[in-house]
C-alpha cells in the first residue's frame, strides 16, 4: 500500500493485544506457585484502529488514561511491534525498518528525559550532531536558530540539575528537532510547566510547523495545548477511535448548549429539572445544562422561573472539556 502524496502515517486495521499475568491469591506461597502454573488475562489495548494524517499537520491524539494511545504512539515510533495491522510511517514500517526510521523521527515526552544530568544541554547536542550525522553547517544554523526561538543563550551552558522544569522542556525539544525530523512525537510536552513556559514552546512547536512543515502528533490531557496548537483532533477510548475531525467541528457540538447555575428562595424537588441534564444539585441551588437546539434560552428560563423562585441565574458557555468527557464515554 502506497501513501498518497498528502499523507504522511497511513494506519489500518491496527490491533495490539498483550497477555498479563494474572497473581491468585498474595503472599510468597501464591507467588512461587505462579511460577509453576501462571494465569494471564488478555488486554486488548488498540482494537482495529483506522487512521491517516497528512504532512505537515499537527495533530492531537487524546483520550483518558489506559485509552490506548500511549500504545499507539510505541507503535508508531517503532518501540512496540503490533499483533495484526498495517502501519506506514514516511514510506516505513516503524518496528522493522527502525534503523532508518529513526532518524525521520523526533520523540519529546513530559516523563523521560534525553538530557544527561550532570552536563550542560549543549553536550548532549553535540552528542546529537554524532547520533544523526548533521553537518556542522546544518547544525550550527539550526542550533542557532532554535537558541535565538526559545531564548536559550545562558540555558544550554548550564548543568541539566540547575535547570528549571520549563527549561528543560525547551532543550528536550531542541534535542528532538536538531536532526530536523519529518514527524516529532510529543507525549505529554507540557505537563507540570508554568504558563509563560507553555507560551514559548506552543509559539515555538508553531513556528516550527510553519516554517518546516514538521508533522506533529501531541498527547495530551491539558485541552490549553490542544485548543492552541491543533486543527485536527483524534479521540481514542478503549483500544478504539471514537471521534475524528476537525477541531472546530467539535467546538460546534458544545456551542449550543449552555450551563445555568440557579439559586433559590426556597427549597425545590429534583424532579422540577427532570427535562433537563442536572450537572449538580442542591435543595437552595443547582447546576443544569441546556441544548439551545431544543429550547430556545427565553423559553427555558421562563419554564425555571414557573417552577421555582429564584434568587440568582448565572449563564455560562459548555466548554470543550464538556463535550470531550462525554466522547470518552462512548
């Protein structure tokens, strides 16, 4: 199967089961019996997964812990070879051909670290340049270009220990991109920075996408990253992709619908809000949300007001994290 001139990863019928050993019983006795006679149970952790991106996107692969992505990702960068499925990966198959894949490929994880704790960033660039065989030309410019991007003059010449979280981050990037890669894995980029720090490396992994149509595939669970870093959004829930498209065609399932936080004079009944989807509730107040699409917000506030006095309304737009926890569910 041949990728078509926009596509990048082309992914079918993806499929990635493990057996877990499963421990009866506790204690030393149970342990060395597993030994002799071991049970395991079969997790399916990608079940059928459909899926292509094209160059140069910047796509965001989310989902609630144990969804599967993290294995989806360890296939992609050839760490984890599937149980059935074809994956092609810039004209590559990642688990067999990953001594020339690799060097297509950059990975940058909020966890792991490429740095070497003792020495100065710049080493491990350095170290880098020898990995992937850069010219000195190519990586004097890019390393120069990146430094000036992410203002890290002072940062590389310092130990990796007297680094800050976010700093760390820039040069974890830095690191994945001095090769210049076609595709970059980002697994959790920003978990734990500041806000300034996510500022610079959103505007930093932009400018990169935008001047060298750089792939990239983001795993998050900050919708801040998402909202400001990608067109296109992938859902997965267990083992299985359950929304794909655009991130503005999701913003549209939740722009209609609106939340309503009510305060009463006097105690109310649950069952008055039986129409409505009751986020929270309280005899003196409640939080519901409404479907404009429906009912017009005129026609719901009047149906309230019948029912019960109220003392205060407060009206606020669902968000897109609303809208995401109920995918999860499908």
């Amino acid at each position: 199967m041949v990728l078509d001139n926009e596509e990048i990863i082309r992914i079918k019928n993806l499929k990635k089961v493990f057996q877990v050993p499963l421990k009866e019983g506790e204690g030393l006795l149970s342990s060395v019996k597993q030994l002799f006679n071991r049970k395991y149970v079969t997790v399916t952790a990608i079940d059928s997964i459909d899926l292509s991106i094209n160059k140069g996107e910047i796509m965001a692969l989310i989902g609630p812990n144990g969804s599967g992505k993290s294995t989806t990702i360890k296939v992609l960068t050839g760490t984890l070879f599937p149980t059935r499925g074809y994956v092609n990966v810039s004209g590559y198959t990642p688990w067999v051909d990953r001594k020339y894949y690799v060097k297509k490929i950059g990975v940058v994880t909020g966890q792991r670290s490429q740095l070497i704790w003792d020495l100065p960033p710049i080493d491990t660039f350095v170290f880098n340049r020898e990995v992937y065989k850069i010219k000195k030309e190519n990586y004097n410019k890019t390393l120069s270009d990146f430094t000036e991007l992410l203002n890290l003059h002072e940062i590389i010449k310092r130990p990796v220990r007297q680094l800050s979280l976010g700093e760390r981050m820039k040069c974890e990037l830095v690191c994945a991109l001095l090769h210049e890669p076609e595709i970059v894995y980002l697994d959790e980029p920003t978990i734990g920075l500041d806000l300034n720090a996510k500022t610079a490396i959103h505007k930093f992994i932009k400018q990169i996408n935008e001047d060298k149509k750089t792939t990239f595939i983001l795993t998050t669970h900050d919708l801040d990253d998402v909202e400001t870093l990608c067109e296109n959004i992938t859902i997965i829930n267990k083992g299985s992709i359950v929304y794909r498209d655009s991130l503005n065609n999701l913003k549209k399932l939740v722009s209609n619908k609106r939340i309503i936080n009510l305060t009463f004079s006097v105690e109310s009944k649950k069952e008055v809000f039986a129409g409505y989807e009751i986020l929270d509730w309280k005899p003196l107040s409640t939080k519901i949300k409404v479907n404009l699409n429906l009912k017009n917000m005129q026609e719901t506030l009047s149906d309230i007001l019948r029912a019960v006095p109220c003392t205060d309304i407060t009206i606020e737009s669902a968000g897109i994290e609303d809208i995401i926890s109920q995918i999860y569910t499908w």
